[in-house]
C-alpha cells in the first residue's frame, strides 16, 4: 500500500486519524492527573509524555488545542503541578474511559476505579494503581502554530516506582509491571519483554 499526502488528506475522518495516530508506532500510556484550586481532581489519559532531557530531568506533554475546555492544560496552569502516572494492564479500561469529556467539576476518579492517592504534601494526586508515579512542576510551554496544539515542559521534583522495577544501574524495566503502551487512538499493549545492548562505540578498521 502507498498513501500520498493527497490520498492521506482524502481518507474518512476516523480512518485518517486511526491510520496516522498508528504511524509513529508504539507510544507512553500515561494518566495525568491535576487538582483545582477548588480541590477537584482531575486525571486523563495520554499518549504524548516525551523524554527531554535528564539534567534538570525533564518531560514534555502535548495537549491538543483549547478551543474547547481542556480540564488538565487549565489545572497545569492554574496551580503549576501534575503528575504523570504509568498505566498498568489492570488498569487499561478505567485509564481509557478518562479519555471521556467529563464536566470541570466532575472527577473522572469518581467515575472510574482508579484512586487517587495523595503523598509528600505533593498538591496533585498520583494514581494509587500506577506502579510508577511522577510529580512534576510545570517550566514553560510552546504553542504550535502547524496544529495549534501546545507542548508543556516539566520538571521532575518526586519519583515513586515499584521495588522490583529498579534494576542495578538505574533501568525501569517496565515488564516487570506489565505497562502498557498506546498503539494509534485505542489499541493497549502490553510488553513481554525487552533487549538492552550496551554503549556503542564507532567501529575503527
């Protein structure tokens, strides 16, 4: 099969965007989870968490454009603080149901299985159920003029992981835990395991 950028533009609606949200290949599941200053909380799911840099550890965040109320990119805004939980297979139908467009002051937690747990005087909730749970503090952001779609950095300020994740020299093994990974809009996939090889280094004749 050969798509052009003309045959892409000309595809249904759903089709085009099943087909090219699967282009990129497998991508980070992830809850993030907000409260309001008025102390509702707030937790959806996404696909777009991206590794930025380890020294300050930062991660980056797409969110799609505000022409309608977007309950996470305002509580990141308004009160500087998230945090990014990892979903894990138990979890994949309560995690997928948050992508339903819930009012402000309505909670996807009450909607859903997931708890939220509050740790450290850390102001967002974690998701109890993630075996990895991030806090993060909001840096900057960039709007982008392609798509009107924004990209928020973050920093790292807390790390929680399960015990037997932690490998020796710092590797998550995200097997251990069974996460899942997002494939396009809503396929879930869960790895069963993984291949390191070590540093390479240019080959010299």
């Amino acid at each position: 099969m050969h798509f052009t950028r003309q045959d892409i533009d000309k595809l249904d609606h759903i089709y085009k965007i099943n087909f090219v949200n699967s282009l990129s290949g497998y991508k980070s599941a992830n809850l993030i989870a907000t409260r309001s200053f008025e102390g509702i909380s707030n937790v959806a799911v996404f696909s777009s968490v991206v590794h930025y840099g380890s020294a300050p550890p930062i991660l980056g965040l797409v969110l799609r454009p505000t022409t309608v109320p977007r309950n996470t990119y305002k509580n990141i805004k308004d009160t500087g603080v998230y945090t990014i939980n990892h979903i894990a297979q138990n979890m994949v139908e309560d995690a997928h149901h948050t992508s339903a467009k819930y009012p402000l002051n309505v909670s996807e937690f009450s909607k859903t299985k997931l708890e939220e747990e509050f740790r450290n005087n850390i102001f967002s909730p974690f998701v109890k159920q993630a075996p990895v749970k991030i806090a993060m503090k909001f840096l900057e952001e960039y709007f982008i003029k392609a798509n009107d779609t924004i990209l928020v950095l973050g920093e790292i300020t807390d790390v929680f992981v399960n015990d037997d994740m932690l490998a020796e020299d710092g590797f998550l093994d995200l097997t251990k835990s069974q996460i899942a990974s997002i494939i396009g809009l809503d396929g879930y996939a869960i790895s069963g395991s993984n291949t390191r090889l070590g540093y390479q280094r240019p080959i010299l004749k």
